[in-house]
C-alpha cells in the first residue's frame, strides 16, 4: 500500500450487498484479527452508521438513496505493518444501472474512474438471467417460444461487459498507453450462502455467466474470483434475529477464496487488491 492512499472502485447495482459489505468490513477492521486491521481514526462513518446499527440489532440494513455517493477514508495496515489509506464509497446502486443504460459516465464517476486503479466488481448471481438461445435449447423450441414483437433489452451479461469496457475506456482516455485490463480487478459472488452451487466461485461465475467470464479472462491475466456471504445468513430489515445480535455481527460472515475454501476473513479480497505481489499487469 502506499502511503498517500488506495483507492477501489466498488462496482455493483441495487441489492448486491455493498452496504452490508462495507459495514461488516468495518467491524473487522476495528476488530484487529484480519489481514487488515484499522490504523487510527476513520473518517466519514457515518453513511455506515445505520447499517452498523441494523445488523448490531440482528436486522438487515436499509437501501442506501440513490443520490447518495460518499467516500470513507480508512487508515489501514497489513500484518507486515505496512500502512495507508483504504477509500471505501458508498452510493446507490442505481447509479451503475443508469451509467449501463445511458451508456454516458458522469464526470463524477469519470474522476473517481481515473484515480482508481484497483476495481472490485460485486454480481450476485442469484439476480442474473440468461437469455435462452441456441446453445441452451433447440432452436426449434426457440421460435415456437418467440413472442410477437418482442421489447428489446440488453442482458444481464451484456450489461456487466458494457460497464467494464466503457470504464476502461474511460480510463484509457486519461492515460494514454494504459491498456484495457491494466486496472486490477476482483468480482465477488455476493450472497454466497444463497447460491447453493458445489462449485469453486470461478466455476460458478463460468456456468451462470459464461460470455462475461470469457471476457474477463480475455481482458484480465487470470481475475479474481471470490465468493462473499457479508452477513453469513439472510436478515429481515424489519424482524431481529436474535442470535444474530447476541453473538454479534462480527461473528458471521465468510468468504471463499478461488480455491473454494472458506474463511471468516471478510478482509481477504480488500487484501488481495492492495497487494503488489498478487497482481499482473495484463500484456
């Protein structure tokens, strides 16, 4: 990490899980037995506040408002003592959804694009669909199963192909001779505890989305895939789980590595993208 600071680019629509994410990773920064631990005060908590209240009280956090982009310095440091500056946003996934569908990034966006090299993509699959075609189902099914005039609309893994390539475009715009693929990327399978695949993530991310992984590793040398449970188990906004507040929020949560082996340490993708030795610069 430098010492000026590191900053991700957090990617992901409504309902992936990026507050409950930012919030259980706070906790296990303050708690000091991660990969990453906290290194002094943070600023700008407080778009995490209510969230971290909501799952100390066992209940999932609230949709964060659309207009809403904020970023939340984090002063960290790894167990080798090395330190410098986490920025973590928080903002509206909606906001993603509209950049795929004007296909225009805002000049907001723009900047925080062009100061980030490190990108982490979070896809909960469960809320992907693919289209059927001729590789999926005969074609004569699919034309007896065609509706007349049919709207058009662009799928899931066309949209997360468009977003990437039209942020490393925009990156490549403010940097001549950075080539697609030089950022350094993570995609989190969110709410893995909900998939219910055997699988490695890389594997699953291959059967549920195939043409976006054949991007990604035309794009990226070797991405890395991970699965992410934030919560370890679904929460009701409105009902507490009492177990779930008595233990603390702290207690649940996993990730698992591309491996497919799990682990409580919800820092371990952050890690990843901070550190130089786990990255190669596409050719």
């Amino acid at each position: 990490m430098s010492a000026s600071g590191d900053s991700i680019l957090l990617l992901g629509e409504s309902g992936v899980g990026k507050t409950h994410y930012g919030a259980q990773l706070l906790r296990r920064l303050m708690k000091r037995d991660c990969r990453l631990s906290m290194n002094g005060q943070a600023t700008n908590l407080e778009p995490f506040q209510a969230a971290l209240e909501s799952l100390s009280e066992g209940r999932a956090a609230d949709h964060t408002a659309t207009s809403i982009y904020v970023d939340s310095v984090w002063p960290v440091s790894k167990e080798d003592g090395t330190s410098g500056q986490l920025i973590w946003p928080e903002y509206g996934g909606e906001q993603i959804k509209s950049m795929i569908e004007s296909r225009h990034v805002p000049d907001a966006w723009r900047t925080r694009v062009q100061q980030a090299d490190r990108w982490m993509l979070m896809v909960r699959l469960q809320q992907t669909q693919l289209d059927d075609d001729v590789l999926s189902r005969p074609l004569s099914d699919l034309r007896k199963a065609a509706p007349d005039n049919p709207p058009h609309q662009i799928s899931d893994q066309a949209s997360l192909i468009e977003l990437l390539q039209m942020l490393t475009y925009v990156r490549s715009m403010s940097s001549p001779g950075v080539q697609p693929g030089s950022s350094r990327l993570a995609v989190l399978l969110t709410c893995w505890d909900e998939l219910g695949f055997e699988g490695t993530p890389p594997e699953a991310l291959k059967a549920r989305l195939p043409m976006f992984w054949a991007f990604l590793n035309s794009t990226w040398i070797t991405p890395t895939v991970m699965g992410l449970s934030a919560l370890g188990r679904p929460l009701n906004p409105h009902t507490s789980d009492s177990d779930y507040s008595s233990q603390g929020p702290e207690q649940f949560g996993f990730v698992v590595t591309p491996e497919g082996e799990r682990s409580p340490d919800l820092t371990w993708p952050i890690h990843l993208l901070l550190d130089e030795h786990n990255y190669q610069e596409a050719g």
